[in-house]
C-alpha cells in the first residue's frame, strides 16, 4: 500500500535522509521518503508495517504527525523565540559581571542558565538519537548531528573555564537555527500559496435551480455557474455568456483573457467579468491545477546531482571532522607541553565550524525555490535534476501544430463540394490525429473500418467505399493522380475508391507570443533552433515565416522526429517543446522536454520534464533563465561555504578565533547562504 503522512517540525535535509533511512529499515517497508520542503513522509509499505512506521515517526526528535484535513496554522516559533529570549535575558547580565569581574559564581551560574534556556533542547535531541542509534543494526551518523556537534562545543567550553563561551554557542546556534526556519518557512509559503489556485466549492446547477457541492463532486457534463469572483471550480466550455479571465495563477502573465461560448477555461482561473454558465469537461482530479499542484508537491523527490552530493558528503563529512576534532585535541599537546586546554579549545572551534548545515540546506532550498519560481511563471518543473538539464541547454526544437502554432483546427475551405467534406469527416471520426478536431460537428456517417497510416493519414470504408484522407504523399503512394494545392492552410486530399474527388483546407494559426517567445530564447543564450515537422517545406515555411528559426526539418515521419533530433544533439544539449501523443519519442530522444499543458496530451506531459501550464510560450525563456540562475546560486553557495569554513578552520586551528566567534561564523555562513538561495524567488524578467 502507498501512504502520505503530513508532519511538521522536520526542518533539516539531514533529519529527513535518517528519518527515511530508518524507516526504511522497518519490516515490510518497501520505500520510504520524508520530505523535510513539503512535510511529509512517502512510504510504501503493507498494512502490518504501517502502525510501526506511525509510532517511528511520531517518535523522531520533535516531529510531529498532523491531520491532513485540518487547516494548517501558520508557525509563528512562539517557542524558539521564548527560549531565546530567556537565554538572552540570562546571558547579558551574566556577561556584565564578567566583564566587572566579580561574583564569579552568579556569573557562572547566569550562564550555565542561559545554556540550559537555549540548548536544552538541542541536548534532549542528542538523548534521544543514543538509543535511535542501534535500532535496526548499528548507525554511527544518526549521532554524529549537529546537536551533537553543537553540544559537545558548549559543554567542553564550561569543562575548561569557558562558560561565556559555552552559552554563547548555544544562544547563536538557536538563533541561527530560527532564522533559518522563518527561511525555509518563507519558502513553503511561496509553493503553498499555489492551492489558492484551486477552490473549496462549485455551484451546480439543475433544473431551474443550483446547489453548492465540492469541485470532487462534479461530474463531466454537467452545467456550472462561475460568478464573478469565483475560481473556475474544474475544467469546462462555456455554454452560456462572455467574459474575461485572470489567468496568471497559470500562465504567469498578468493579463485578462476574453472567452465566450465554446471557449474551454481551465481550473485555477479567476472570473473578472459577467457570470457565465459552463459544462463540465474533465473531473476535478484530471484538470490542469491538479496536475499542476501534483507536479510541484512531487518535485523535490527528483534530486539533483549537487543534493545528492551534498547528502552523502553530509554522511561521510560528519564523523570525519568529529575524528580530526578529537586527533586536534590529543595528539598536538602530547608534543607542545601538555597544554591540553588550549588544543581542546581548538578542538571545539574546529568541531563549531565544521557543521554542514550551509550545505545541507542551502542546497535544496534553491531548488526548491528555483521549482517554485517557474511555477509562478507558469511552468511546472518535475524535479530539480530537469533544472540542472534546462541549464545546460543549447540547441531547442519545437513540434509545429499545437505547439507553435495554436492547435485549433477549423475548415477553411473545401475543392470538390459538400461530399468531399461529408467523406472527410466520416474518415476522421474514427482518428486520435489533431486534425480530426476540424471534422467535429460535421453530419457524416460512422466508417465501417477505419485504420491510421502514420505521418501520413487515414484509411476507411465508408458506405462499402474505400476511402484515403491525408497528405499528398499518401495519394502518390497509392497511385492516386491529385495536384497539389498552395496555399498557407494545412490541406488533406481525399479520395474515394481509387480516385481523387477533392481537397480541404485546415487552418491553424500561429500563437501570437510565438516570435516573442523564440527570439527570447536566443536572448537568455538558445544558439539554435529548429523546427521538425511533418508538412511539406513550402507549407512549413509560409506558416513559420517571420520566426526566428534557424532550421527547418520537414516531411518526417514520427519515427524520423527522434533521428533528427540525435542529429540535433551534437551541436549541444537539446530542449524538445511538443504536444502530442507523437512527440512522445522525441522528447524521451531529448535532453530536456517540455510539454504543452493546455493543449497536450497525457503521453506528452508524463514523458515531459517541464508542462507549460497554459500553453504560453513566453514561459519558455522565463525557465531557461531560472534554470540557469538556481544553477549558479547552487554553485555559490557551495563554493562559497566550503571556502569560508576551510578558511575558518585553519584560524582556528593556530588560535586566532574564540569559539563564539566560531559559532558566529557558522551562523553567519549558513544564512547567507539561505539568504542567498532566496534570491530565485525574484522575478525573472
């Protein structure tokens, strides 16, 4: 059985990583995932392992297991803040008298008071982990934390005359621990502020009257009014009304978007105009929000090389620097005299500073934040690692119908008469294709047989009549005479039992943000793009005339589109944007692939890295841009945090550092770098 279990107060990556590990180590646990970002704990596991896992959870340092249904109160660290306070409150005075120098035992106790108001809980935590150390085998890392770093510091600078030093650490580790809970706390209330997108209740109508019921509730067909105001409840076409639509929560452009009867609205949308009336085209649970909220809830279990670097290194790192600390305490006095204070003292400035809590959450809270910033903009990144990819981007092909064109197919023109278009229509009812939309609403009657001919058209019997709907090609290959037709709509020919009866022209417009989008792309650093297509190349390039493309790949077949898209591959790391069932191969053929989240298809968008919400192209560079910027702040962060503990580390090594200054270090590390991972939430131009 699967089971998602909400919890709160796991704010660390390394506490996750030993939270799943041990979980993981339970009978009759296949898989397990604490999510310290979204808080949440992801097993797999029979329903025998489920009560234990409960009780493990329940039980892990101090985190708790909340109610999924209930509201979720915003944490205020009442808490934290009251423990801090009071340490501070006993520290200062503490702090006079020992620069007065006098009532060295009031001064000694004030501070001892101010540890205990401070790092009280820290010490609780390093109890708790000696027993949750040997269950199941024997894990050493479930120790070696930063409580116990943290703890080790503060009581060896009482153990050797320090005490200002002691609770010194204590107080600016708690602070630097709040501080970075409000942080991270900033960060989830970004992507949670994405469930504003959906809706507590819909208003059905039946009858003469309206009931209010659940968007879960509804049903595909039936009739729902969207006042003004109101969210668009689930997927639908409006029926009855014109108005206008905030569509920002989806695409992320602050525009309004004028719909009217036969328009199809997407859920997540917001009403700014008249109330209209609209029927029900997907369940709740199939709509675009869903999928948008499912995509960005799911994002942070797809790991980038750098987090998972860092979450091993973290395990590898800790017990290392805990040896040194101990080698640095014994082993230098042996040779200098016997002056074991002063290489203790070293020891534990060596111990404060070796923390990797800069890494461990820095790390994945840029991506994190990087997830929720393009999903401000409108596209959904499915994890951090198509982030890393995204960045290293170069070359970018695009599918062209429904992708840089709009996808939304009508007839425009019909050679030979309403029975050419009569048996078109029969043809297509029967097709998956795109092109089939054109037909819909045509009277026609229903193909006794019907077969698709892949990249090229459609086969049928209609009324005993073997009938061929597709391109010119198809005609050519069965020895059908047809003479092409020019002109910039997309045309099918049609014949009927051998011979050639006539055309029909579909016309397809090219979405308007179209040469926007792509010539922003060669702006955020796209060297190359192409189109791969299967229209004829007059046809292709009197569509796509005015782009700023640099190839054009026509006349493919499906099976074509991924060999060209090989060949694509070696002038640099390629991104495939597509729609389609078709698209399918292609994007798997790619680097990166993203996919088209109006207009596409359920293939495309699980074979896709990246969904653009509400098919807006503009998105496109807005990811590119964001990719590249989570890359580089990752890589900061790194860079930077390792040089400045390696730094700190030498200094403290020769003295040059006390241990508060050690801690305030530390501290001052870790948040910078948080400080700095929250520099994706800005806007991406």
């Amino acid at each position: 059985m699967q089971k998602t279990i909400r919890i709160k107060n796991l704010d660390c990556a390394n506490c996750a990583a030993e939270l799943s590990e041990e979980l993981e180590g339970i009978d009759g646990v296949e898989e397990a995932h604490a999510d310290f970002i979204n808080q949440r704990v992801k097993l797999v596991c029979s329903e025998e392992a489920l009560p234990k896992c409960i009780d493990h959870i329940a039980h892990f340092e101090e985190v708790e297991i909340i109610d999924g249904n209930a509201p979720q109160k915003r944490d205020l660290h009442l808490k934290e803040v009251i423990s801090i306070a009071v340490s501070a409150l006993l520290f200062l005075p503490a702090l006079v008298l020992l620069l007065l120098g006098r009532a060295h035992w009031v001064m000694f106790g004030l501070f001892l008071a101010s540890f205990a108001a401070a790092g009280w809980s820290v010490v609780w935590n390093v109890i708790l982990n000696v027993p949750r150390m040997f269950k199941g085998g024997f894990h050493i890392h479930v120790l070696l934390d930063e409580n116990l770093l943290m703890t080790v510091a503060a009581v060896g600078a009482f153990a050797i005359g320090e005490p200002m030093e002691g609770a010194a650490v204590m107080l600016l580790y708690q602070i630097g621990e709040l501080l970075q809970s409000i942080a991270v706390g900033s960060s989830r209330g970004a992507i949670a502020s994405l469930m504003s997108m959906t809706c507590d209740t819909a208003v059905r109508i039946l009858g003469e009257g309206q009931e209010e019921v659940a968007p879960e509730d509804l049903l595909v067909g039936d009739t729902v009014l969207i006042r003004r105001g109101d969210s668009v409840p689930v997927d639908c076409k409006i029926t009855e009304g014109e108005t206008s639509l905030d569509t920002k929560s989806l695409t992320g452009e602050a525009y309004l978007r004028e719909v009217g009867i036969g328009s199809e609205i997407l859920a997540g949308c917001v009403n700014e105009g008249n109330a209209v009336k609209a029927t029900v085209l997907r369940p709740s649970g199939e709509s675009a929000v869903s999928k948008i909220l499912e995509l960005v809830e799911n994002a942070s279990e797809k790991k980038a090389k750098p987090e998972k670097f860092i979450t091993k290194f973290a395990r590898i790192y800790t017990p290392v620097v805990v040896l040194l600390a101990l080698v640095i305490a014994v082993i230098p006095p042996l040779f200098t005299g016997y002056n074991f204070p002063i290489w203790i003292s070293r020891a534990l400035n060596f111990l404060v500073i070796s923390c990797p809590c800069a890494l461990i959450i820095s790390v994945p809270l840029t991506y994190f934040s990087g997830v929720g910033t393009l999903a401000r903009h409108g596209v959904l990144a499915k994890g951090a690692v198509g982030l890393d990819a995204l960045a290293r981007v170069k070359v970018a092909a695009f599918d062209k119908t429904g992708t840089l064109t709009e996808g939304k197919f009508t007839v425009a023109d019909v050679k030979g008469g309403d029975h050419v278009l009569k048996m078109a229509a029969a043809a297509e009812k029967m097709s998956s294709h795109p092109l089939a939309q054109a037909f819909v609403g045509i009277e026609a009657p229903i193909p006794s047989e019907s077969e698709e001919i892949a990249g090229k058209g459609v086969a049928a019997v209609v009324d005993g009549k073997k009938i061929l709907v597709g391109s010119l090609r198809l005609m050519q290959e069965h020895g059908i005479a047809a003479e092409a037709v020019r002109t910039q709509s997309l045309v099918v020919y049609v014949a009927e039992d051998g011979k050639f009866i006539g055309s029909v022209e579909i016309a397809d417009r090219l979405r308007p943000e179209a040469a926007e989008a792509l010539a922003s792309l060669k702006k955020a650093g796209i060297k190359r793009i192409a189109v791969l297509t299967g229209d004829t190349r007059e046809r292709a390039e009197e569509v796509l005339a005015g782009l700023p493309v640099d190839e054009i790949c026509s006349s493919l077949l499906p099976d074509e589109k991924p060999q060209r898209a090989q060949s694509l591959k070696g002038e640099g790391a390629l991104l495939y944007v597509g729609d389609g069932i078709n698209d399918t191969p292609v994007m798997a053929a790619a680097d990166v692939a993203v996919a088209m989240g109006g207009l596409g298809s359920d293939a495309a968008i699980e074979a896709s890295d990246f969904v653009l919400a509400g098919d807006n192209l503009n998105a496109l560079p807005k990811a590119v841009r964001g990719a590249r910027k989570t890359k580089k702040i990752v890589a900061e962060n790194i860079a930077f945090s390792i040089a400045v503990k390696i730094l700190l580390m030498v200094l403290s090594l020769f003295g040059f550092i006390p241990l508060w200054a050690a801690v305030f270090g530390d501290v001052g590390v870790m948040l910078l770098a948080v400080l700095n991972s929250m520099r994706m939430r800005a806007k991406l131009g």
